[in-house]
C-alpha cells in the first residue's frame, strides 16, 4: 500500500492498476487520473511548486541564474516546467547542463568550467542526492564558493553533504522541501536504536560505522587496514552526535510516511466505523470488514480529513495530492562542527492566490557568512531616470540604461518604459519627476517687455507733444501747408500705433487677441494711407501752379481725406472678414519650445494675416513709389525728401520683420512684431513730423507763406 513509485518500473498495464498511497515519488505524470486513477500521495508535487521557486528567486532579486538537471524523466520534465515558469517570470538562464546518467565522470570537469566562468551567481539544481554527490564534491575541491545554490528538490539535506568538506560549499544554500512537522515519539525512537539489539540488522550496522567512523570486528577487514581502525563496540551513545539525522523536524520522507500511515489508519477507522445503512455505497451500506474491496477502501481513504501536527488541515486534492504547503530551508554551518537546516520562510499556494511566498530574511547565513544578499543579475536595474534598453543578440536580463527623452521620466528603478509628462509639465534634469512647464510670454515683468512698453510710451507721448505743438500752431503756414487736418488724423494714428503695441505685451485673452492684430492693421494702414495722401497732394499742389493744368480742382482735402478713408475701409473689411470666419484666439503651446508653456495668440488664418500683412506691404511700396517720383520737388515748398525718407525707413523694416518672425518663438516672435511696429511708426513719425516741429519751435522766420512759396530766402 506504502509505495515510493519510479514509473520507469512499472509497466503501463500495471499503472492503471496502480493503487497505493506514495511517501516520496514526485513523478508529475502521476497526476494523470486517467492512467493512474487511484494513486494518491503525501510528497507535495504540483505545477505551483515550480512558481514557488520562481516566486523565490525573484525575491532576492535574482534574475540572472544557472542550471542543472540530471538527465532523467524526472529531471528533464521538473527541468522543462521551471523554465517554462522562468520565462513567465522574466528569469534569465545564462547556461543549462544536464547531469548525465553514464559517464558522468568525463562531463564533471566541463560543468565545474562552465560555472567557473559564469556570471551567474545563482544556480538551480534538479537532482537527487546520489547523482548530484560527485558534482557537488568537483565543486567543493574546485571552491566554488562565490556559487548559490538552489534546490526544488531535498538534495541538500542528505547526509552525504553533511561532510566538512561542504561546508564551505553549500553554506547559504536554499531548497524548497515538503512542509515537516513534529512526530512524537520518534526522536526517542532514533536514540534507542542500536545493533546489539538485533545481529541481523545490517542496516543499522552500517549506519553505527559511517556516524562513528568505526568497523565492526572483522578479522579481513584488520588484515586489510594492518588494524589502525576503531572497533565498533555497539555501546556509542548516538545523543553525542550532532548531525542533522536526529533533527527529526527536518526528516521530510519520514514525514511524509507518517502521514501516509495516519492517513491510512483514519480511512480504516472509517471502514471499521461504519454503521450499515449509514454507508456511503448503494443503499447506504458499508463494506464487509472480513474482505474489504480496494476501491471500497480507496473511497474512504481519498476523503480522508485531518489536523496535521503542523496545525494545517490535511487533505488530498482532485489529484490525490496533499496541500501545497512548502517550508524554505537555508543551510547552515553551525560554529565549525556541523551542519544544520533552518527554516527561514515558506510558500503557500493557498495565498496571494496560488502563490503566497514569505521569507524571514534576517535568519539567513549567507555564503561565506556573509549578512549581504547575494547578487545575481545580467544587469543592474536601470536607476530612476533611465530606461532599459536590451542589448542586441543577449537576453531579455541583459539591457543597457538609456536616460530618457526630454519630457519623459521613469519614477523607479528596473523602469522599461519611460513615461510621458503631461503636456502642463516638463522632466526635471535627473528625468525623475515631471515639473512644471515654464510659462512664457511677453509681460510687463520681463526686462524685453519693460523696454518695448516704455518706447511706446515715450514715442506715444512724443506724438501727442507734436500734436499739442501743431494745434497750437494750426494757422502757421507750416501746418496748414499740407491739410492740417490730415495732419491730425496722422498723428492721432500714430499715437494708435504706439499704444496697440502695448496690446501685444501681457497674457493675452480671447479679446485681446481679436484686439491685436485688427488694431495694428487698421492704424497703420491709416498712418501709410495718410502718407500717401500727403505724397499725392505735394504733388497735384506743385503740379496746380500751372494756369492751364487740370489738377487745380484736385487740390483741397477731398481728395486726401478719399484716399485715407478707401484705402482704411479695404483694410476694415479684410480685417471683419479675418475675425467672422476664424478670429484670432490665445494658445497655449506646449510643444514648440522644450520645457516651455508658450502663450500666444493664433492667429486663427495664417492666410488672412498675411493677407493683412500684404495689404499693408502693397501700400507702403505704392507710397514709396510716390515719394520717390516727388523726391526732387523744391524743398522749400514741400516735405517730398522727408516723406521719401519715412516710407524708405518703413519698408526697410518690414522687410527685415518677415525673416526674423518666421526665424524666431514664443516671447521673441511677439517682440519682433512689436519692435517691427515701434520702429516703423517712429520712422513716419521722425522723419515727416519732427523737421516741421524743428521749424515751428526753433525756426519761426521759416514758418512763412513767402518762404514756403519760394518768394524769400534766408541769409
């Protein structure tokens, strides 16, 4: 009934009819119902032990690890799931060697090089004890002892590695073995054993000779050894040992058949214990207690619940399995003497659903007695700021940091992906946390700002000065030479101009955007109209003194207050339209500048401003062209040079304004446009306004109609 199964011994018509309760055979295929329906097991093996070992690794951080594997069923089937359940869990192998069956003496010494030149400080092992032995003895002879190992199986609690030799070797190794309880009694058991007790008990002769280190009295044997032995006497008292065979916590198997039996003994109980027609079989009866079918006792004993020692609840699952309930063991050398098995976590698959690992991390000696966790990675994970980036042709575990991109961060380490900002904030400098993004605009704090608003407060103040001066003077032959009134439109244009650049300067709002370019368009289009005007009226005024010329009924202010109001209305219109069919409106930019929040207004049609921009362009070339024609007017009569002069300024910088607008952004795109409006306007203002200001003020005997027309001159 009490079996540790090795399928490879058993043929498949004998597996269907396989019925016994296992204490040691971990074979997954025996989870196959079909072909093994009534075998049941107290070894915990299950797919989630696999993730448990994962779930271990990852713990620790380790990512970056080795392995071996005897060459069996078992060993390539267990090794088969773990890296399937590595890969799922992002766990890299730098290397998988297989531990051979035959011959394994001739492979020994390429596995030592293998994991002599690995980087990996992990190592996972799958493997009995036996097989493992002679690697593990390599190893130790070659110190190995920078090398962690990892057991899914119970190898490191064996007796063969409890030899001093290991010691250096296996100290910080960690295994996940079969929950252990306590069985009372059986200590005792142990200490009581010896083989005076019973001659024939071979076994136990053998035990008593390797514990002590003595033989037996054998006349061969001292013939052989020249009698420098210890004879065994029968009488050594095994409490003097301390080895972990007597650490009856850790004797899993023993568990494991312990359970088994008291498992086995409550299904009888529950046999001998039925009371007819309270059974569960047809018709509620009970089984004959004189023959007892098998599968009438596998009923019971597949529903057999319990109270392990443990404290846990112990019951087969739908795979005839016990809970899957693990201890975490770490090995240990205790002072210099021996070796003990301490448990310092377990795994729950019950937990965390399917999967519940905890681990007492300060009650874990190291390698080498070390207090640090070991370190086994490809590469250390990327530090806040950094992204990972996998290097071509390695493993997923191998990867470069890349700093992210500006307007990106990553908050933690091992980030694969960097996160974009919102589009309100920007990366700090580290590529760690999003700031916000600088606010940039053209205000009255900013030094270029202050500079802009007091030019045209000083130039606006300036143009109302040379207003009030020509008020005062209306009726000198100077202001009324040319259409004083027109004089006053232009001046009252200016001092527009002037002010609507303040418009630009500040954070701009829906109104004020509709506000800056309609205001700057229209009011300079009135100051070049006005300029045209003058031009066109120099002209029809010299032209008038010719008796028989047709222009006389030109002269007047009809025609230059015509002029000024079409060429207005034209621009009035273009600028309606502009704001009906798609107004300017305030943007908030976030991605011309890096780090910057740009506040602008857009100029909703790109189209309908150059078209603005055009108009006023065409105009002051057509100016232009007219003052230049008029240039060599006697300048005694008129101001041609000077209106010439202005238009030349005021092209110039309109000219210049195109390429450096395009060439520039945010603040320094608004202050070209408003430095483009200032200069233009001072020049129409200087160059047309202040020689007759120079004249009224500082050369009165200049202000006449006889000087004017020519008739005197001035010594």
């Amino acid at each position: 009934m009490l079996a540790a199964v090795d399928l490879k011994y058993i043929s498949s018509n004998e597996r269907k009819h396989l019925q016994n309760i296992s204490y040691a055979s971990g074979a997954l295929t025996l989870n196959d119902k079909h072909h093994f329906p009534s075998f049941m097991r107290t070894f915990t093996t299950s797919y989630l032990k696999f993730k448990g070992v994962a779930q271990l690794l990852l713990h620790f951080g380790w990512n970056w690890i080795g392995m071996l594997a005897e060459d069996d069923d078992y060993g390539r089937e267990v090794s088969q799931l773990l890296r399937q359940q590595f890969i799922e869990s992002k766990i890299c192998i730098e290397f998988f060697e297989s531990i051979p069956l035959v011959n394994l003496e001739i492979k020994i010494p390429y596995l030592i090089t293998i994991m002599e030149k690995s980087s990996s400080k992990a190592v996972v092992i799958v493997s009995s004890d036996s097989r493992l032995y002679p690697v593990m003895k390599e190893a130790a002879r070659a110190n190995l002892s920078k090398k962690l190992w990892v057991g899914s199986e119970d190898w490191p609690d064996s007796l063969l590695f409890s030899k001093e030799e290991f010691y250096r070797t296996l100290q910080g190794t960690l295994w996940i073995s079969a929950q252990t309880g306590p069985m009372p009694g059986f200590q005792d058991f142990l200490y009581k054993l010896s083989p005076l007790k019973n001659a024939d008990d071979k076994l136990t002769q053998t035990f008593w000779e390797h514990v002590f280190g003595c033989q037996w009295n054998n006349a061969a044997v001292n013939i052989m050894t020249n009698n420098n032995v210890t004879i065994c006497t029968g009488t050594e008292n095994l409490k003097l040992l301390n080895i972990p065979f007597f650490d009856v916590t850790r004797v899993s198997f023993t568990y494991n058949v312990y359970n088994a039996i008291y498992a086995t003994a409550k299904a009888l109980h529950s046999v001998l214990s039925c009371k007819p027609g309270m059974g569960p079989f047809f018709n509620r009866t009970c089984t004959s207690r004189d023959s007892i079918e098998p599968w009438h006792f596998f009923h019971y004993l597949r529903n057999v619940n319990f109270i392990a020692t443990t404290g846990d609840q112990f019951q087969f699952d739908e795979m005839g399995n016990p809970p899957d309930i693990y201890d975490i063991l770490n090995w240990q050398v205790k002072g210099n003497d021996s070796v003990r098995y301490v448990k310092v976590g377990s795994f729950n698959s019950k937990l965390s659903k399917g999967g519940g690992l905890s681990i007492d991390i300060d009650s874990i000696i190291w390698r080498e007695n070390k207090a640090q966790v070991p370190h086994s990675v490809c590469s250390d994970a990327c530090i806040s700021g950094y992204r990972m980036a996998n290097e071509k042709g390695k493993p997923a575990c191998c990867f470069n940091c890349i700093l992210c991109s500006e307007g990106e961060i990553s908050n933690q380490t091992g980030s694969t992906e960097c996160l974009s900002c919102p589009d309100d904030f920007w990366s700090n400098e580290s590529r760690d946390r999003c700031i916000k993004k600088t606010v940039e605009f053209l205000s009255y704090e900013d030094p270029l700002g202050v500079l802009l608003a007091s030019l045209s407060g000083c130039f606006s103040i300036l143009t109302i000065a040379i207003f009030a001066v020509f008020f005062k003077n209306k009726d000198t032959p100077v202001v009324k030479a040319n259409n004083r009134e027109l004089s006053y439109v232009f001046l009252c244009g200016l001092v527009l101009c002037f002010l609507g650049a303040l418009l630009m300067i500040g954070i701009p709002s829906k109104v004020v955007c509709l506000l800056q370019q309609v205001a700057f368009g229209t009011t300079f289009v009135l100051c070049v109209s006005c300029v045209l005007a003058k031009t066109v009226m120099v002209i029809i005024a010299f032209k008038a003194t010719n008796p028989n010329s047709n222009l006389k009924r030109w002269v007047g202010t009809t025609l230059p207050n015509t002029v000024v109001v079409i060429c207005t209305l034209l621009q009035c219109v273009l600028c309606i339209t502009w704001i009906t069919i798609s107004p300017p409106f305030p943007e908030w930019n976030k991605k011309t500048q890096l780090g910057k929040l740009l506040i602008k207004c857009n100029n909703g049609s790109t189209v309908a401003f150059w078209c603005m921009l055009g108009y006023i362009g065409l105009l002051s070339v057509v100016s232009f062209i007219v003052a230049f024609l008029a240039r060599n007017l006697p300048d005694s009569f008129n101001e041609t040079k000077f209106l010439t002069f202005s238009m030349i300024v005021c092209v110039s910088v309109w000219l210049s304004f195109i390429p450096a607008y395009l060439s520039t952004q945010g603040k320094y795109m608004v202050a070209v446009e408003v430095f483009a409006i200032l200069s233009s306007t001072a020049g129409l203002l200087t160059c047309i306004f202040l020689p007759k200001c120079y004249i009224i003020l500082f050369k009165p005997e200049k202000n006449t109609r006889e000087y004017l027309m020519g008739k005197k001159s001035i010594e």
